[in-house]
C-alpha cells in the first residue's frame, strides 16, 4: 500500500472516496514552511446528508456483527497504522508542525493502539444483573446508540481522532466524523486504510470542512444520536446549546489551564525534567499541558533559575529536523492568537523571563510560524493570562507559601482537566489530590496514561468522560430488562 496526501483531498461516504456536494475546497497550509500544499474539501449539510444516510443503510448488519468481526477489522486497521508509520507521521507533520520525531514516537502509535484497545475492550465488555431473589432478575442490555458524530482538534489530530472513532465502532454504531480543517491530512489517509482493510461501506464516513458549516450540520442533525467532541469550550458550548434540547447524547471533552503544583520536597530532577516536557511538548499544544507553574517558595528561585536555563536550550526549527525539540505552532490564527496573549501578560505587568516573542526560521522554514518558548512571573491567579487557555509554549509561574494557597490558586481557575502535584509526601499528595478541582491529576508524573481510565474535566474542561468503559459505555445504549421468575 503507497499512502501519500494526493493535491485534493477528498470525503470518505459510503466507502467511496468522493467529492464534497458543495464543490468547494480550501487551503491547507504547512504551518512550518507556510506552503499551501493541497486543497481540502469545505462540506456542507448536503455532505452530511449523505453521510447519515450511508451510516443508516450500514447500520442494521454491522450493530448486530460479532464482537470478534468487529476486533479483526479493527485491529486491521491498526496493523496498516503501524505498517505506513512514515507515511502518516510526514502527513501529521506537514499538516500541524509538529515535530516529525513525536508524531512517529506518539501520535501514530497512539492512533493503532487506540484500535487495538477497543478492539480487544468490545470483547471483553460485560452488563450487570440485578437479581431480586426468587421474584425476579434484570439484566441490563447494552446496545449502539445509532449513529453517532465524532468531532475533532488539531493537536492530536489522528490520536484524538481515533480515540473516538475507535469505540464508537467497536461498540456497533455507524459514525460520521470530521476532523479539524486545520489538520484533515491523516483523516483521509485513515479513510484509505479503512477501504483497504475491508471496513463495510458506511459504517465509517469522514468529511472534511469547517466546525461552523459541517461540524454545525452533524451537530444539528436529527439522526445522528450522540455526539462525542474534543475541542474549545467555546464550541464545546455552542454545541451543547444545540444538542442538548435535541436529547442527543453529549461528550465534551475541552479546554485547559493545568497547574503544576510543586512542593519543595519533590524529587528535583525528575521534577525539572517532567515540567520542561509538561510545560513545552507539542508547542505547549496539549489539552494536558501544564500552564500555570505553582512553585513553593522557599525552591521558587532555584526553581526559575533551571528552568530557564533548561527552556533556553530547547531548539525551535524546521519540524523535519531530528534535532529540533519545537515545531511550529499549528496555524497563523493561532500564531497571532498565543501572541496576543503574550501582549496580554505584558500590559497585565508581567515580566517575561523567557522568549516572549516569534522566531524566524531558517531555509524551507523562512515563513514558519515559530514561537519561542515562553516563561512569565508576577500575574496574579485572577488576570487573564492565568484564566484564559492560551494553548501555545507560554507558561507563567506563581509562588505559594502553604498547601491552602497552592490549593487556591490551583482552583482558582474556571478549567478543571489536569494536574500534576510534586511531592515526596504520600499523605499530602493524596491530600491534593482529592481536593484539586481536576478530571486528571498526575502525582510525580505527567502524561502518563493508562487507556482504561476514566478521561475527562471538571468545569469548563468538559463534561462526561472518555477512555476504557466510560467510552464503551457512552457509545451505548441502555436498557433494563426485568424477568418475573
Ligand atoms: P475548536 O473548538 O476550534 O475545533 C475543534 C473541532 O470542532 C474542529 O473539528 C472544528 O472544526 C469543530 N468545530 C468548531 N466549532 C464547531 C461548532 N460550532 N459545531 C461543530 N463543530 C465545531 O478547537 P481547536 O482549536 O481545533 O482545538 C484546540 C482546543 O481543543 C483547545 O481548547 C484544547 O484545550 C482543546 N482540546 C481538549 C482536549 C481534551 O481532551 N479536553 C484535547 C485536545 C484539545
């Protein structure tokens, strides 16, 4: 198989690959070298008409195939994942600037073993009975909701793309998916796997266009009975505002402004190691990525002190570059966005330490989006620079004298989807941990994940969780059934 991004991409319905109704395509831009390099579909309602249409017409026999079909067709897609690993982390790097050494050491492992764990969970997933003595016994029955809507980011474009589409077809529905306009690449490469490892036609349909067009239009659709989203609260809330008189079932999975809390008493190197990578990975592009660094007094300078010096040293350039541990950041609307924030952090008072400012690339790069890492201290936990998602390689750090002020300043933000606490003391990490208003809280560690676990935030992060059961079980329908013995 010769997976490459043609010059137009196209839709994926029916098992076809196919023009979108509307006939019109945008741009997709390399954000590192600032090329446009292939045209993507910009679909309509009429697209998602047709979409629907072939999910309904594949649902009645794939919602009743076994669970083990189901775990072959899955995990072969997961091997033609793992077979055309080059070809998809170029595409994954070309579309978001990420460098290309990540998107092959995480984002397409991540996407075939996304696969493979709801391949393998569908035949393992059970129900529950309730048995009332010798009166009666329920059992609960768990059926696909239909056909569902998986919508997607840029950040992890087939990582997250995957972890929804994964379940959603495991657990028997049919789907219809769009992923970010910003980074459809690998969203039509996985369309062609999908033809090629034998996916029945219509149980997957994929379409390209804008989250206000066709991300609008599955939303809004009568048939399509849950929606699974990862993105920004602020769509996550027009959409809610859609679906949610319409009694869809509703996943939001949303923004972030993670703190790192770090007491004097933590384990200093692994700890500095951690919140470089917490702080910087991907551009500072991940939802789970640390923003507001809570350090503990008395280890505040030691502490930004290395840690400036360890940010300096991380190489910003070409993407493509073995060497380079930051890429560009994803789109020139959000180059401009992270940069205002910077602006923002300034006229609050704050004073960079770090970067604070684009850097000019170099080569095919000359017209890349690259920012420096960024590193700010003396705002307070209320101004906007500590309440807004910036969503770039910009991180502030704050001091805290107690365990209360850390938990207050932790809190004081209106997100809730991570956090990582540094400790040595057992007692006062799990102390933290119940109380930081947090869906995932990382004791000495960060991104460490198990995919059985329940995935999710509080607050505006989101609502709902995913991961392990909690998707099987989102993508389901219940049903109880009560038998008079
Ligand atoms: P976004 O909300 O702009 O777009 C996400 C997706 O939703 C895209 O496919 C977009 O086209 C679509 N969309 C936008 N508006 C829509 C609407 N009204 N109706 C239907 N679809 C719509 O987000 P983004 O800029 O692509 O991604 C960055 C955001 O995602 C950040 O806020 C980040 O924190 C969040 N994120 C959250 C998680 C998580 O697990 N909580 C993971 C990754 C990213």
């Amino acid at each position: 198989m010769n997976l490459s991004v043609p010059a137009t991409l196209a839709n994926y319905i029916g098992g076809a690959l196919a023009a979108p109704a509307t006939g019109k395509y945008m741009d997709n831009t390399n954000p590192a070298t600032g090329a446009v390099y292939c045209q993507i579909p910009d679909s309509g309602e009429k697209d998602v008409e047709t979409a629907v249409e072939a999910a309904e017409a594949a649902l009645p026999e794939w919602s009743v195939t076994s669970a083990e079909a189901r775990f072959t067709v899955l995990n072969r897609i997961a091997d033609l994942i793992d077979n055309n690993i080059d070809a998809l982390a170029l595409a994954e790097t070309n579309d978001n600037g990420k460098p290309l050494w990540l998107s092959k050491r995480v984002d397409i492992p991540r996407a075939s073993a996304n696969f493979r764990f709801f391949a393998t969970g569908i035949m393992h997933f059970s129900t529950e009975s309730h048995s009332m003595e010798d009166k009666a016994i329920n059992y609960t029955l768990r059926q696909p909701v239909g056909v569902v809507g998986c919508i997607s980011p840029w950040n992890l474009p087939l990582y997250l793309f995957t972890w929804k589409i994964a379940p959603a077809l495991a657990a028997g529905n049919c789907v219809v998916a769009k992923p970010s306009e910003v980074t459809p690449a690998t969203a039509y490469l996985l369309s062609v796997i999908c033809r090629e490892a034998g996916l029945p036609a219509g149980v997957l349909n994929i379409i390209h266009g804008t989250g206000q067009d066709c991300g609008a239009a599955i939303v809004a659709h009568e048939r399509i009975k849950a929606i699974s989203f990862t993105g920004s609260t602020k769509a996550g809330k027009q959409i809610a505002a859609v679906a949610a008189p319409m009694f869809k079932k509703l996943s939001l999975e949303l923004g972030g402004k993670n703190p790192n809390i770090i007491f004097a008493d933590c384990n200093w190197l692994k700890m500095m190691a951690t919140t470089l990578q917490s702080s910087f990975s991907n551009q500072g592009q991940i939802c789970l990525c640390g923003s507001r660094i809570l350090v503990e007094e008395s280890i505040y300078e030691k502490f930004k002190e290395e840690f400036i010096a360890r940010a300096q040293k991380l190489s910003v350039g070409d993407p493509l570059d073995e060497s380079s541990k930051q890429g560009a950041v994803v789109s020139r609307l959000h180059y401009d966005k992270v940069l205002s924030c910077i602006a923002v952090a300034k006229e609050e008072g704050g004073t960079i330490l770090l970067g604070g400012h684009a850097v000019q690339g170099t080569g095919r790069c000359a017209d890349g989006l690259f920012i420096a890492p960024t590193i700010i201290e003396g705002l307070g936990a209320d101004c906007r620079t500590n309440m807004e998602e910036i969503f770039g390689p910009v991180v502030t750090l704050q001091s805290f004298k107690t365990e209360d002020e850390a938990l207050r300043l932790a809190n004081a933000s209106n997100y809730g989807l991570a956090a990582t606490i540094w400790t040595q003391d057992i007692s006062r990490a799990n102390r933290m941990a119940a109380k930081v208003q947090s869906g995932i809280i990382w004791v000495n560690c960060w991104l460490l994940r198990d995919l059985r676990t329940p995935f999710g935030g509080f607050k505006n992060s989101g609502v709902g969780r995913e991961g392990g059961w909690e998707a099987l079980r989102f993508f389901t329908e219940v049903k109880n059934v009560c038998v008079e013995l």
